[in-house]
C-alpha cells in the first residue's frame, strides 16, 4: 500500500513542475524523503501514507522535461511552489476553499459570507488545474495532511505523523540526512508545501499566497498552539468542520 505522494509531469497539460512527495529521480535537483508513520493515524489515513508501516517519499523533481516545456509553451501552464512554517487556522482555511470550484466549496457553501476581496482570489484560483502537497492545521501538532486538488476535486486527507513526531528508530537509516533536510527549529519538518500548476498560475501567485498567508495562525494564536502542546482541548482552540481530525 505504498502511498508516496507522487505524481509524475507525465501528465503534460497539467503537471508543469512534479513537485510531490516521492517521485522518481527523472529531475536535476531530486531528492527523496521517506516518511514513516505510527500506526495511530492509519484509522484515518485514506492514503497509502502511514506511520512505521508505510513509507512516503518524497522528493522534489525540478527537472524540465520536454513534455513541461510544451504544457508551457501550447497551453500557458506554469507552477509555483506555496511553502510556509506556520500552520494554518482550519476555519480559515476553509473560507479559502469555499472559493474553489470543487466538491469542497459545496461542503463548506454558506458557511462564511463572501466578501469582495473573494471574488479575486475565486477569480485566482479558478485557473488551477492541480494542486497537491503537504499541509500542517493548527488543529493538530502531529498530523501531516494531504492537500490534493485535481479539477473539481479537493481533499485533505491525515496521511500520517510528521517526521519530527516519530522516534529515530522509526526512521528508515538510509533516508535519515534527507528527512532532516526538511527539519527547520523547534517545528521539525512540520510545514506547508504545496505547488500550484494551472494556465498562467504565476501571474495568479500574488493573489493565492496572499490569501493563504491570512489563513496562517497569528503570533498571538501561534503561542496559543504551543502552549496548548499536548492538550486534548486544541482542536476546541482551532476547531474545524471540514477536515478530519489527525
């Protein structure tokens, strides 16, 4: 059940750059990180993505094949990578989502009234054609979700524990200095990484990164994360009516 995260460029019109979590060496800055997870979270790990079971490389391929050139070059799709170390509040987070023109905006219609600075940033994310990545909620300091975008599709899957969560023994030896490559302070490897790929995304890139950056925790709710740290009571703290608990 091997779940890696990956997602070849061989899909021409709508990967321009395979950034996921494990894809095969085909590009010239690759590098594979094996993520491993406890057994806790396999009760709600849709994905082959678990914990001491299962492993989940991952791995950056920022190679340019011929076939990324001319998904560029005929149809104007280009990429852009989304990375943070803060994680992001669930509630709004998921007025962002409401935006999008997927399943998820019909789970979450009604639930916030639209503002219009919306319209922007619906207008934005409308040209995106995939979207996939890691995703750290304020909600959880152990789970690593999935953020996957396709079309008229979204989900957000618990896929696992972060890195940082798993003692070393549960390490695979061999992927030790690359899992710590994505290590950064106090946090771990805890993050956001999601690359966006849709028809003139870049120029869109202001918009959406604006937008998801108003969704990452305050300084004063991010010392309220920590403290909460080993509270069963964080999820009342950062409740969520979307996402499944991790």
């Amino acid at each position: 059940e091997d779940h890696s995260h990956a997602h070849a460029a061989r899909d021409e019109a709508t990967c321009t750059e395979d950034h996921s979590h494990a894809h095969a060496a085909t590009g010239a800055d690759d590098h594979s990180h094996a993520h491993v997870h406890d057994a806790s979270c396999e009760s709600t790990c849709t994905d082959d993505h678990s914990h001491a079971h299962h492993s989940h490389s991952h791995s950056h391929d920022h190679g340019q094949p011929s076939s990324v050139t001319t998904a560029r070059e005929r149809f104007g799709i280009d990429s852009f990578v989304y990375s943070r170390r803060r994680p992001f509040s669930p509630e709004r987070l998921e007025r962002v989502l409401a935006l999008l023109p997927t399943n998820a905006a019909a789970v979450l219609e009604g639930k916030t009234a639209r503002q219009d600075d919306d319209d922007q940033v619906a207008a934005a994310l409308g040209v995106l054609l995939r979207s996939k990545g890691f995703m750290w909620l304020a909600s959880s300091t152990d789970a690593a979700y999935y953020w996957s975008h396709a079309g008229a599709f979204y989900d957000a899957p618990v896929l696992g524990r972060w890195w940082d969560t798993l003692p070393r023994e549960y390490w695979p030896e061999d992927q030790a200095e690359a899992i710590l490559s994505d290590f950064l302070g106090d946090d771990g490897d805890r993050r956001q990484e999601i690359v966006f790929i849709g028809v003139d995304a870049v120029d869109r890139r202001e918009t959406i990164e604006t937008a998801l950056d108003a969704c990452l925790l305050t300084d004063d709710e991010f010392d309220a994360y920590r403290a909460a740290d080993g509270n069963p009571k964080r999820r009342e703290l950062f409740p969520s009516t979307f996402f499944r608990h991790g």
